[in-house]
C-alpha cells in the first residue's frame, strides 16, 4: 500500500484519488479552499442557486466507468442525469433560429434543412462523416492512452480527411484550419459556417488557426449527445466526493500546499502553509502549471521531450441572473446567440486589440431544474461569454452582455432581480490559472500546439492531472486524465490505458 498525496480536489484529482483508493492506496487529498469540485463550484443567493463552471455534460461514460469502478452503485443511482431537448438552439446573425436534436446526427441535418434550407443539413452530414474518420483516428490516443514519447506523430499528422478542391490552372485546396473547413466543405453559408466555428469559440480556441482535427469537438457531442443533472452539474462533483470518501480517501480543506518535498531525485511529499510536511510515496498534482511550478522552484518537471505547456488560453465572463416569474414551457435548456460581427469577435479574442466584441457569441443556460431555484415562479439564468484572459471586465460590459441576452429571454430586464458576475480575475483566483485562462481540450495536428503536457512529470513520482494536463480541459476530459494517472501509478510507465 503506498501513500499518495493528492493536491486540489477538481474532478480530474478526485477521479485519481477514488480509483488510487480502490486499489488499496491510503489517499489523502489537501484542498487550498473549503470545499470540492474545482472548476465546478458554487453561487448560492436567496434561494437562487448557479454552476461556476460548466452546466452541461458530454461524455458521461467516463464518469459511469469511475462509478463501476470504484463501487457498487452506478452514476445513475448518485446523479439523476437527463438527456437534453433539444440539445441546443442556434440564434444566427440574420434572425434564423435552429432547434438540434440531441444524439441524432439524423435529425440534426432534418433541422437545418428545416431552418437554414434544403442542402444545408446534406453539407453538415458530410462533414460530420469525415469528423467521424478524425475521432476514430484520434479518440485513443488523445483521450484514452497517456501521451506518447513520441508525441510528434500525433503534432504533424492530420487526421481529419479534408476534401481537395480542384482549381483552374492552380494546385487543388484542402481545408487545414477549422475556418477553412466552414468555407471549402459547409459552402460558405455564414450560419452554418458560425454553427461550426462556435465549437471552437466555446473553447477559447481560434478557429482561423484551430487544426480542421477539431471537427471531433461537434462530433462528440452530437453523436454522444448533451446531459444536465438534476441540481447542476455541482451533484456530479458532490457524487465523486462522497464516493472517493466511501472508498476512505482522506479530504483535508483550507490545507494550501506550498512545496513538493524531492528526496533521492523524487517526489517525497508536500509541505503545508502552516509548515507541517506529509510525506507520500507518489504525489498527484490537479493544479495549473504556474502553481505547479511555484511548488518546485527552480525545477522543471516536465519530462525531457514532453509536450510544451500550454499557454495564452481565453478565459470566461459568466452573469448569473436571479428572475422572477416562471421559466417558460418550451424553452430550451441551451441558446448560443451568434455575433453578428465574426471578424471583430476573433481579433478582440484572439488579436491585439483585446476587449468585449460588440456583439459577443453568447451562451444561454436556462435550467427546468426545481432545485436551482427558490419556488417555481422564478427563474435561474447563466449567461456566458468566452473573452480574453486577464481582461478587467467594466460594468458596462456586463450590461452589453445582459442586453444581448434580451433577444432570446423575453422581459429580461423587468423581472431581473439580481444578478452577480464571475470575471477571469475570479477564475484566476479560484484556480490558480494565469490570468483566469481556462484549458482546451487536446486536439492532433497543428505542431503538437493544442496537445497538453504528459501525467508522467520529469521528477519520479510525480504526476500531473486535471484540465492543464494530457488530455485537457473539459469535464469528460478532467475524468480521463484521473483515470491515465492511476493506471500510471497503478501499473506503472508500461500502461497503455484501458482496454
């Protein structure tokens, strides 16, 4: 039985400390803030309650595997989880409006014939059909195995089969970044075009330089479909807690770590803020890397060869809004309202002139969930809004963003209560995160510039878990990297994941 220390309690570390417990480890897991979840925490006010971090879950696979795993009683009988319907409304620059189906690649071509004309939903389904080569491609070793040693493989090749467009008198076309995808192969038709690039936006990523391998982003979750919890995606997070203390796994909270202890050229243990040093056999890191590296300084613990860390990732401007009235029948759980100036939303994202668009591409999560609320004639809303890290969000900014959500929340303004406001400044202070920046899934191709660094670090004994680490940010993504670290604690460096 070894001792294994876990830093910070996010879903990917807590995924760690649950499957490491199972497996007869003694886990103890010491969290710098009050309570569990990470990314996944906590606005409660007169009733009114809001997830900090993502409302929605993709993927829940990864999480019914954690529960089979580690315990008796399935995800399902912890969290009651529904699929959602329709998965999403799309508000497009022009006014058009489009209701996708949840899990059916079938109905979504049906609903953008319906809404953006006949041949629109034929154009989609290709697409999705070459999106499907790159996830079959890509889905093991990006999600599935540790990274390679040779991980340059996965940075050079390509995986997505991009259709060649032949060209007078000129060599033939194929489309490499995801905005080329959107012009060569969607027809130029700007809504669909949008519909596509919003998959990367959501992310934090640029789609004029995001490889076309990010086609597995729409892949994924229209083919594995969109699920809420009852009582926010907080009950997940709740869930694997009292698992992993089920399982005995020791949670210390208000318990900073502020040094990895080496010893013999290995992890050896932390030391605490108030001085007292835990000693471990393996130590499991579920922090951003500017704090990882604070906890070693003068040490680089990335392994020799290993993936570049990542850096200058977008960060998010969440409003939460406390309504009066009742959430209206009918109304779905998920509006993206596009921009109606794409150019000025990319350069203010990703350019030199950093700042709020003028007509931002809005998220809007209206839950049918009882328990979010204080009685059934009120109404929670989260509004979200992918912007620069270390933006200084201004009153007026909000206000933008309230006022854009008008269009799509009759009577916004006369039944808003209240409302509060979590900046990148407050993501930076609840992760850690430079500047509020918020990891991206791990995608091929592009040089190796979207993949994260390994679980393996370049100090033995340590490993390193959790959005900022191989396979990268995102919910499903969080649980696998808990899983890879276990299995690379477990059965050492010849893991191959599971099979």
């Amino acid at each position: 039985m070894a001792r294994i220390v876990v830093i910070g309690a996010g879903l990917g570390a807590m995924t760690a400390a649950a499957r490491l417990a199972v497996a007869g480890h003694r886990v103890v897991v010491y969290e710098r803030g009050e309570t569990y979840g990470g990314a996944l925490g906590r606005v409660e006010r007169d009733g009114f309650a809001f997830d900090t971090g993502p409302g929605l879950l993709l993927l829940p696979a990864v999480y019914r595997d954690l529960f089979v795993k580690t315990g008796k009683e399935p995800l399902e009988k912890c969290v009651e989880l529904s699929q959602v319907e329709p998965a999403v409304r799309h508000v497009f620059a022009d006014g058009t409006a489009a209701d996708l189906p949840n899990a059916s690649r079938a109905g979504v071509g049906e609903a953008l014939d319906t809404a953006l004309g006949d041949g629109a939903g034929a154009r989609w389904s290709a697409f999705m059909n070459r999106a499907r080569e790159a996830w079959d491609r890509t889905r093991r070793p990006l999600l599935e195995e540790p990274l390679w040693p040779n991980w340059e493989v996965l940075a050079g090749r390509e995986p997505y089969p991009s259709v060649p467009f032949k060209r007078l008198l000129r060599r033939e076309r194929r489309a490499v970044t995801l905005g080329e995808v959107g012009e060569l192969e969607l027809g130029g038709d700007p809504r669909l075009v949008a519909l596509l690039e919003q998959f990367a936006l959501v992310h934090g990523l640029d789609p004029r330089t995001t490889p076309a391998s990010a086609a597995v982003l729409p892949y994924l979750e229209q083919t594995f479909g969109t699920w809420s919890a009852r009582g926010g995606m907080r009950a997940l997070a709740r869930a694997v807690y009292e698992r992993c203390v089920a399982r005995r796994v020791e949670f210390v909270f208000g318990a900073a770590v502020t040094r990895i202890v080496e010893k013999d050229g290995r992890a050896a243990g932390v030391e605490l803020a108030d001085g007292t040093v835990a000693d471990a056999d393996f130590v499991v890191a579920g922090v951003a890397p500017t704090v990882l590296d604070g906890m070693l300084p003068g040490t680089d613990v990335r392994a020799e060869g290993d993936v570049p860390a990542r850096s200058g990732m977008p960060s998010r401007l969440t409003v939460f809004l406390a309504l009066s009235g009742a959430r209206c029948a009918g109304t779905p759980l998920r509006t993206v309202l596009h921009s109606a100036d794409r150019r000025d939303e990319l350069d203010r994202l990703f350019g030199d002139r950093p700042g709020l668009p003028a007509s931002p591409t809005l998220a809007v999560l209206r839950p049918d969930d009882p328990e979010l609320v204080p009685d059934g004639a009120h109404e929670a809303v989260t509004l979200t809004v992918t912007v620069p890290a270390h933006l200084e969000i201004t009153e007026a900014d909000v206000e933008r963003v309230i006022s854009r959500a008008e269009a799509v929340v009759p009577d916004l303004r006369s039944r808003l209560l209240w409302h509060e406001v979590r900046t990148p400044a407050d993501v930076a202070e609840a992760t850690g995160a430079d500047g509020g920046a918020v990891p991206a899934p791990a995608l091929a191709a592009a040089g190796g510039s979207l993949l994260h660094p390994s679980n393996s670090t370049g100090l033995p004994g340590l490993f390193a878990v959790g959005g900022w680490a191989h396979p990268g940010g995102g919910l499903p993504h969080a649980g696998m990297s808990g899983t890879l670290v276990a299995g690379l604690i477990v059965e050492g460096p010849e893991f191959r994941g599971s099979r």
